[in-house]
C-alpha cells in the first residue's frame, strides 16, 4: 500500500514538474508531451485497482492477510490495491492415489485410487479460512486412504477382484459421508 502511495505521488509531481518549463523567466506551466510519461505511470498505478478471477473459480478476497466477507465470481473486478484476491478452483479436478492396503485374509494389494472431487462454491471462503488451497493434500487424500484401506479389510483378496464396481461404490459412500462435514 505503501509503495502505491509513493507511486500516486511521485507520478504527480512528475506531471506537474514536467509541465513547468524552466527556459522561460517566469517558469511557465502548460501541458507539453514529456508528460506522457507520467500519465503512463499514472495507467500503472491504477492497474493496481484491477482484479481478476479466473472461470471455475472463486475469489477470496484478504486485506493484510485477514480474510474479509465477501467473495468474487469469476471475472473483472475493481477494489483497493492493498487487496488481494486469492482464487480457489470449483471446477472437478482428479488425483490419482497409489497405496498398499491389506485384505481381510492379510493378503498385500496394490492399488490406484482415482478421486474427482470438487469444493462447492459456497463453502469455498471457509475451506480456505480454515484449510487453506492445499486442501487436498490435508483432508482429502488422507480420508480417501482411510476409506480404501477400511473397505478393503472387509474383504478377502478373491472377493476384492470379483466386486471392483461394489467397491467403488462403498468407498465413495465412505468419502461423500465423510468430506461432506
């Protein structure tokens, strides 16, 4: 905020001492056209006011690091330079895990679990307050490993080959009781 300030500034005083022309006797001031440069600075400066977010995306908006209550759709939007505007994606997105978890006859399986999961636009503001943008690698990853490796001890390493489809459903039953809280 600072530096905008100073910046404000100094593109003011560049325009008016640029005006001034100190040939004459009397410093005369009248527009000339070195002072393009300071309204070029003055287009910079309030480049500053201009905020974007992106489609598919939310924007939280922070003052100073405080998160304030108010959110942005996706688009073009003016505000105070000293406000920044961080974008949290509501799109579908996909992570693929790799684990090894154990069947209920302690036979070692290899998986890849493929989670699309997406946060709602709603609660966008309050994932960010409380979890932050990595919230994937701190609440969803570890649930989903929790979910596979609790539906797979229940069955035994012939009856995990046999019901692949049954166990995506119960898995996903498990993740959707418990990422919805």
């Amino acid at each position: 905020m600072i530096a905008f300030v100073i910046g404000i500034i100094v593109t003011i005083v560049a325009f008016i001492v640029l005006g001034i022309d100190f040939d004459e006797v009397d410093f005369m001031w009248g527009p000339k056209k070195r002072q393009v440069f300071s309204l070029i600075g003055l287009i910079i400066c309030l480049i500053g006011f201009i905020k974007t977010v992106p489609t598919g995306s939310t924007g939280i908006v922070t003052t100073f690091g405080r998160i304030e209550n108010i959110t942005l759709d996706a688009g073009i939007h003016f505000m105070a330079p000293w406000k920044k505007v961080v974008n949290m994606d509501n799109r579908t997105q996909k992570q693929s895990i790799e684990m090894q978890c154990f069947s209920s006859d302690i036979q070692e399986v290899s998986v890849i679990y493929t989670v699309n999961y997406q946060i709602n636009k709603a609660n966008a503001q309050e994932i960010y307050r409380t979890i932050g943008k990595e919230y994937f690698d701190k609440i969803v990853m570890p649930k989903a490993l929790e979910a596979v490796k609790s539906v797979f001890a229940k069955y035994t390493a012939e009856a995990l080959v046999a019901s692949r489809a049954g166990l995506s459903k119960e898995i996903e039953a498990v993740l959707v009781d418990d990422l919805s809280k």
